[in-house]
C-alpha cells in the first residue's frame, strides 16, 4: 500500500479542557500581574481595588457567552478573525487577522524586556549579581521557541508546572494572611460601594482588564483540542472565573496584610517590594525567595503561552494564502507550527536588539511601549468579536437563545468599548510615556486595521481566490488544510453533511 503523502497537520485530540486552560491563564501571568501590578492598582484605587478585578472578569464572562456560542458554529482555525468575518465581512475580517498578529505579537515580544528585568531583580535579591538583561532576553528567545518547536501537549505540561508554582506561592501568601488574621483583623470594607465607587476606580479598572489579556485564546487551539464544542467553552469560562475571583482574593489579602488604614502607605514606599514584605512578614524569607524565582517562571509561561498562540494564528493565515504559505509547515513529528515559531522568533530577535542597540530601557520601553498597543489591539478584537456575534446570528438559522446570541453580545459590547475607552484615557498609566508617544502607540492600532482593509481590497482585486476562501469553513472536521480550494472560474465547494451549513458569505 502506498504511504500517504499528505501534508503534516496538527496534534488532534491533544488538549483537554485543564490544558488548553493552563494556556490561557498561563498567558495572563497571575504572579506577574499581582507582584508587579497590583500595587498600582492598590494605590490609585484604595482598599476598593479587589472589586475592579471582579467587575473586569463580570464584563469578561459576558462577553465570553456569545464567543463560546460561536465557536460552536465557526471550526475555521482563524478563531478571532474567522468570527469577525462571518458577522461583519472578509474586509473586516482581513483587518481583524492583522489586528490578532499586532496584538499577540506585541503582548509577547515587549515580554521579552520584562523577562530580563526579573531575572536581574532576581539575581541581585538572592546572590547579589548584576545580570545584564539582553544576554537573558536572547536566551529567552531561544528557549521559547523550544517550547513551541516541541509538541503542543509538551508545551500543557510544562505550562501546567509553572502555572501550579506561581499561583502556589501566591496561595501560600494568602494562608498566611488569613491564619493569622491580617494586621488588624479581616475586613470586607473594600467591597463596599463606598470603597469602590472612588475617583481612582477608573484606572484600577483599565489595569483590571489589561490582567486578563490572553484568556480569549482558547478558540485558538480547537483544532488540537478533545471534543472542541465542549472543551472551548468550559476552558473559557474557567480561566474568566478563576482570574477574575484569583485577582480580587489575593489583591484582598494583600491589603489585610497591611491593614485598610496603612496599606497605601506601604505601596506608596515600596510597590515593586509590597507583595514581598507581606509574604516575608506572614510565611517567612524563604518564601520571598521562592517568589522572586517564581516571578521569572511566570514570564517564562507567559512567553510561551502567547508564543503557541501567534504561531497558531500565523498558520492559519499562511493556510489562507495571505501570508507566505512555508509558515504553513507542520513539523512531520512534533506536529508544531514549526516554521511560524521561528519566524516569531526571528522578528522577536529583531524587535529586542532594536530597543537594546537603541539603548533602550527593558521595562519602561521595551515591555511598556510594545505591550501596550498589542493589549489595545487585543480588546478592539474583542470588541468586533462581540459585535459579530449577534449579527452573523440574525443571518443564520439556529436554535440558540436570545441571551446566548444577542443579549449577552450586545451587553458585552457596550462593556469592552467602555473599557477599551478606560484604557485609552489612562495610557499613560501604562507607558509611562510622553504625550507624542502614547499617541502614537494609541494610533498603531486604527493604523494597522486599516492596513488590513487595504490588504483586504488589494487580494479582492489581485488575488481573488485567496480573497474568496478567506476565513471559510474546512469542509470536514480534519481541518482547513484539506478543502478544496475554489477557484475564480468555479464556486465554491459545499460544506460535508455532517457539518451545520456555513451562513452566506458577506463581501
């Protein structure tokens, strides 16, 4: 019998519902964001910061109803841009896939920068060494791409690993506050509304939600993932309810270590030392020690969640034509993107030595100025996600609810464009930056949006074909890399009977 020459495609049936949630909040980096973060949050909202976090994870959770609905009726490995164009058109949709790989690409990459500045941190608190950050920025490089390079359940485990380290030590923090019952008692007066409702709740907010960043790609990885139409949405709303109430008890506890009264002043002193004093103070040094090692841990994690899911996306879109179709190869035995991860890495390398040649700073510049438009980008995806929803299902025949395919949607919408506003308005918080560069990074993502509605003409006029197939649904549950493709001269292929038919295309 002749061996099959079929192409490579990607690990099916790899993930579970725990795995595919362990990248997720993994990409949130829970021990970053509450160690170095949270005491922002603490000093510009008060004892009433917790509650940002959960109405952040509120507004997340509302919006993740109509996105886990859709991922029922949408199998295209495009996820984001793939429901983006079966609302609101191919032309939004092309926009959309450039806004996913400005967005992934600039959550991940500015990372980079932090990973150095930990580890230094690191070393000085624990042996006294001056670690220069680029040597271990490049390093991380490599060792990121590794991870990617190797299968994807290599890379749930050891996400699993890390994940279990850096929310552990935070745990720890938390049982020790609690056992010895805080600095003046526990006390529940942060989540009064008198507490919340403060002039700093906006900003606490805008930080709310940039924590959060990552848990919407879990649609990502459903072509590798177990019975998709129930791991996605079960995944989904794990990582929304786990960060959204991990956030808020452990940033509560933080200031019952301090005490209502005198935990602004401590994060006023020290707030990169704030969650270290309180972890000294209630467990023990060795415990700070431990943090500190598993803060570079938790960007490690990160790197590697965000780098599994660009490379996912990069994939999809060398599949679709748009870009260069060797970022399409799978590895014959690892079943990774392969050729995507080193691309990834390589513009990483680029982007990283730019700002070190630059003599650029790691953390002021290098992880502010790239993350923060790659978070704006991410929730404008979000927010055409949520405005997609409700109008790809008054074209479509289903037997959804109103809640899951309006309601919920509509709601969620509102919400995202009033947080997107937030963090707009607050930039500075975020960048640290003079007004003519937070303008410009602000203007990166319009700008790169409406590169993708001229990339978008451009392949409708010269490359109808690859125009024509964009985002379509693969014709059977194997994966978009088998369909038939269509041509200019010919229509397009029916979907499989055992697939719901694909809503009408919108041009």
């Amino acid at each position: 019998m002749p061996e099959s020459t079929s192409p490579p495609e990607l690990r099916r049936a790899a993930l579970g519902t725990a795995d595919i949630s362990f990248f997720v909040v993994s990409a949130a980096a829970p021990l970053t964001v509450m160690a170095g973060v949270a005491p922002v949050a603490i000093l510009l909202g008060g004892i009433g910061a917790p509650a940002g976090y959960l109405l952040a994870g509120i507004t997340l959770a509302v919006f993740a109803v109509g996105f886990t609905t859709m991922s029922r009726h949408v199998r295209s490995g495009g996820a984001f841009y793939a429901y983006i164009t079966r609302g609101l058109g191919k032309r939004v949709g092309i926009g959309a896939a450039l806004l996913a790989l400005i967005g992934y690409n600039g959550m991940e990459i500015g990372v980079y920068g932090l990973l150095g500045t930990t580890t230094a941190d690191t070393g000085r608190a624990l042996f006294g060494l001056d670690v220069p950050w680029l040597p271990v920025s490049l390093a991380g490089l490599v060792v990121i791409w590794y991870g990617g390079f190797r299968s994807i359940d290599f890379g749930a485990k050891l996400l699993g690993i890390l994940l279990v380290a850096e929310t552990g030590i935070l745990v720890l923090l938390a049982g020790g506050v609690l056992l010895k019952g805080g600095a003046h008692g526990l006390s529940p007066a942060g989540f009064a509304p008198g507490a919340v409702l403060v002039p700093g709740t906006a900003a606490v907010l805008a930080f709310a939600f940039a924590a959060f960043t990552g848990f919407e790609s879990t649609v990502i990885y459903r072509r590798e993932a177990r019975d998709p139409d129930r791991t996605i949405p079960r995944a989904t709303y794990i990582a929304v309810a786990f960060l959204g109430l991990f956030y808020a008890f452990v940033v509560w506890t933080v200031i019952q270590a301090f005490g209502d009264a005198e935990v602004i002043a401590a994060a006023t002193a020290d707030p990169g030392g704030l969650f270290f004093t309180a972890i000294t103070t209630y467990v023990g040094p060795w415990a700070a020690d431990l943090m500190h090692v598993f803060i570079v841990t938790s960007v490690i994690a990160s790197l590697l969640a965000f780098h599994n899911a660009i490379n996912r996306y990069a994939l999809a879109l060398a599949e679709e034509g748009v870009l260069p179709a060797s970022l399409g190869r799978v590895h014959p035995r690892h079943r990774s993107p392969y050729r995507a991860g080193l691309a990834q890495t390589a513009l990483g390398a680029v982007v990283v030595l730019g700002f070190a040649l630059a003599g650029a700073d790691p953390y002021q510049q290098l992880l502010l100025w790239v993350n923060t438009p790659g978070m704006i980008a991410l929730m404008a995806l979000m927010l055409l996600a949520a405005i997609a929803v409700p109008v790809y299902f008054r074209r479509t025949a289903h037997t959804e609810g109103p809640w899951r395919t309006a309601i919920a949607p509509v709601a969620a919408a509102v919400l995202l464009a009033v947080a997107i506003f937030l963090v707009v308005s607050k930039v500075d918080l975020f960048t640290a930056a003079s007004a003519t560069v937070n303008t410009v990074l602000v203007a990166l993502v319009p700008a790169v949006f409406l590169l993708g509605l001229a990339l978008a003409q451009r392949l409708k006029t010269r490359r109808p074909d690859v125009y024509a197939r964009f985002a379509e649904e693969p014709a059977t549950s194997q994966g978009a890399e088998q369909c038939p493709l269509p041509t200019p001269s010919s229509p397009e292929p029916a979907s499989a009977p055992s697939t719901p038919p694909a809503p009408k295309p919108v041009r």
